[in-house]
C-alpha cells in the first residue's frame, strides 16, 4: 500500500470530492509483471482532470485479488459478484461489522459491491478500454453493471 500511495494510487489522506457521485474504474489488470500500464496512467490521469477528479473514484487494480473462479476471468463461471451467485461463503465476502467485502473477498463480489454504491450514488463505471479490445474480467464487470442499472463509459 505504501507505494501505491506515494505512486498517487491510493489516497494518503480522506479526500473532499466536490461531487457526490461515485465512480469505479473497469480495466485490465495493470499492476502485473505482463500487463501494460495503460490503466495505471488513466487512473492517474482521473486524479488530475480538472472534471473527473471531483468525483471520488475506486481504482480496482490497487486492491489485493481473490476469485471463487478457479480460471479467475473465466466469462462461463457463474459468479457475477452476488452473494447467491458467488462460490465463497459470505463470511468470506462480507465483514459482518462494516457491512462491506473483507479483504479475502472474491473480486467479482468486491466489485459488485462498488458497483451498487456507484448506482445508489447516481454515479457511473468508466470502462477503460485498450487497443486490443476488453480483458475477459471487464467482460463480467460490464455483464455485472448492466445487471445493477449503472451507467458505463467506454474509452
């Protein structure tokens, strides 16, 4: 986490957004050995847009990853991040005390949930979208927003 946060990643301190509206990021994996940096310099760019920045925006790649999916990304799993359609049980998901995803909870899951807190905000998912087309994980969180009702943007 440390460098992630001197990296501009992850906020060291609890930010004011002038908007209420919450955003969510949907890209590839960009934190791996084999994956570009595309989505790492779009999240930093979210941050100095004079626009986009007033909206407080979740950066899914900076958060440590768990799957039910055996393949991870694999479109045919049926998880789609509910709890009737995950394969870990919800102690696993969900922190019964803060009512949000542990840290060992699926990523679908995790994700879902900040879609939802995205939609109950009237906020949106901004789908980045690199040369060579969507990852198999953004297939399932676009599957994923359109089953919550939240509006996407695609680069």
């Amino acid at each position: 986490p440390d460098c992630l946060k001197k990296a501009g990643l992850i906020d060291i301190f609890e930010t004011p957004y002038r908007r209420c509206e919450k955003a969510i990021l949907c890209t590839k994996f960009s934190l791996a050995e084999e994956s570009t940096t595309y989505a790492t310099i779009f999240a930093l760019a979210i941050k100095k847009d004079p626009y986009l920045s007033q909206f407080k925006t979740h950066f899914p790649n900076t958060w440590s990853k768990k799957s039910c999916d055996p393949d991870f990304a694999n479109i045919t799993h049926p998880c789609r991040g509910s709890s009737h359609s995950c394969g870990f049980p919800e102690f696993q998901n969900l922190d019964p005390n803060t009512q949000r995803p542990c840290k060992n909870a699926c990523w679908r899951y995790d994700f879902r949930f900040r879609l939802q807190k995205s939609k109950d905000t009237n906020g949106f998912m901004i789908q980045v979208e690199e040369a060579n087309g969507l990852g198999d994980g953004q297939k399932i969180e676009t599957e994923m927003a359109k089953e919550v009702g939240l509006k996407v943007f695609r680069t």
